[in-house]
C-alpha cells in the first residue's frame, strides 16, 4: 500500500502511525519506505478551533456509530476516512482539494526520523545533565559559587541546543563549587533557597512563582558573567 501506486495516506494524529513503520522497518531490518501521511487530527483541530478524541470527532459528525470499536486499529482507521469524509462534505470540498490547500498537514517519514533523532539527542543529553544532580565538588577550581544551589528552569531543557548550552553551564558550576539540584527546596524570606536559571528574561509569571518559593532567578546570560 506505502509502495505501489503512489497512494496518499490519512491518518489520526498520525505522527505516532508513520514513527511506527519507521520502526518496523528498522526492526525487520526492511529498506526504509519514503512517504507522508495526511494527519486528519490537525485539520479539524485547526478548522473548528479544539481538540478531540477520535471517538468524539465521529460523534461530533455522527450520531450513529455504526457498530465501530474504538481502539481496534482496523475501526479507527475507518472511523477516520468518515471523518474526513464528512469534513469534506460541510465543507463542499473535494477530498484532494483539502491535501492541496493544507500541505503543511502531512507528516513524512523523514520528519518523523529526525525528530526520533531529536528525542534520543535530548535523552543523552539529559541523562549527561542528570550526573551531576546533587553533586558536590570537593576541589573546585575555582569558588565563584561555593556551596551554591542551582535548579534548571524549562526554558534551559527545550531542544537539543538548549541542553548543549546547559550541560556546559553546569560542568562550569561544578568546577566552581555551586551544585545542581533537581528540585530546590523553598527558601524562607530571610533566607533564600538557591538559583532558577532561564534561558532569558524572566516572565512576570515566573518571577511571581520564584517569589512565592524564596528562590532567586538568574539568567544564563548573568551566570556565566560570575563564573570563571
């Protein structure tokens, strides 16, 4: 069916259906089948402006559910061609002018590569940041921060070049004697408990939940300044 014909392929959030033929080619040791996937989820997501499940799309088009089971692949995949093809009809639109006019709704097996790519960068990366979690430097080389503590806001860990940048971040903390925690613990109003680092400004939402824990917020910018 991926192979012959060149077929257009639909799909319910349909990232997850192409990274699962990636991985049984990979399993299988198959060659690797180039194609994109018109992710139905997205259109009608975008279309009337919120998310749903399958089963509740169907309802939301019919009232009727024709005998269906959700979660039997076979039925959801059906359950998803009369989906669309109701979409199509509310919206007196052939189904082929709805893949013309909305291209950035497939999904490609190459994109889904990429990002599979992208998640295990991030693991490793993460897993490298995770060694140093209430680690203390018995030598540091220097004592810009010493006895220190520090916790990485969200907006460090977001992709792969964040989590390059962090990972040096905290090498540097360690070799200055401050150390990492993975959740700091609230400080009082006369003692504060430690450092967020963000990646930039601080929100004013963000402050406030700083505020509320006794924690300073510090940019990564205004560390490395202090470090040596």
């Amino acid at each position: 069916l991926f192979t012959e014909n060149n077929p257009v392929v639909a799909g319910f959030a349909v990232g997850n259906d192409v990274g699962f033929v990636n991985s049984a080619c990979s399993r299988y040791k198959l060659p690797f089948i180039e194609f994109q996937a018109f992710d139905v989820e997205k259109i009608l997501s975008q279309f009337y402006g919120e998310k749903r499940k399958l089963k509740d799309w169907f309802s939301f088009f019919a009232s009727d559910a024709e005998g269906l089971q959700f979660h039997n692949s076979a039925d959801d995949a059906h359950a998803t061609m009369l989906c669309l093809k109701y979409f199509c009809r509310d919206n007196k639109k052939e189904v082929f002018e709805i893949f013309e006019s909305h291209k950035d709704l497939f999904v490609s097996s190459q994109q889904m590569v990429e990002q599979a790519r992208e998640r295990d960068k991030k693991k490793r990366l993460k897993e490298k940041i995770e060694r140093f979690h209430n680690r203390s430097n018995k030598n540091p080389t220097y004592t810009t921060v010493l006895n220190q503590n520090f916790e990485l806001d969200s907006s460090m860990c977001r992709t792969p070049s964040d989590l390059e940048r962090s990972l040096k971040l905290v090498h540097k903390i360690y070799e200055n004697g401050g150390i990492l925690r993975r959740h700091l613990r609230s400080g009082t109003e006369n003692e504060k408990g430690g450092y967020v680092i963000f990646a930039n400004e601080t929100s004013e939402q963000a402050k406030s939940v700083v505020d509320k824990r006794f924690l300073f917020a510090i940019t990564e910018k205004e560390l490395l300044s202090i470090l040596e």
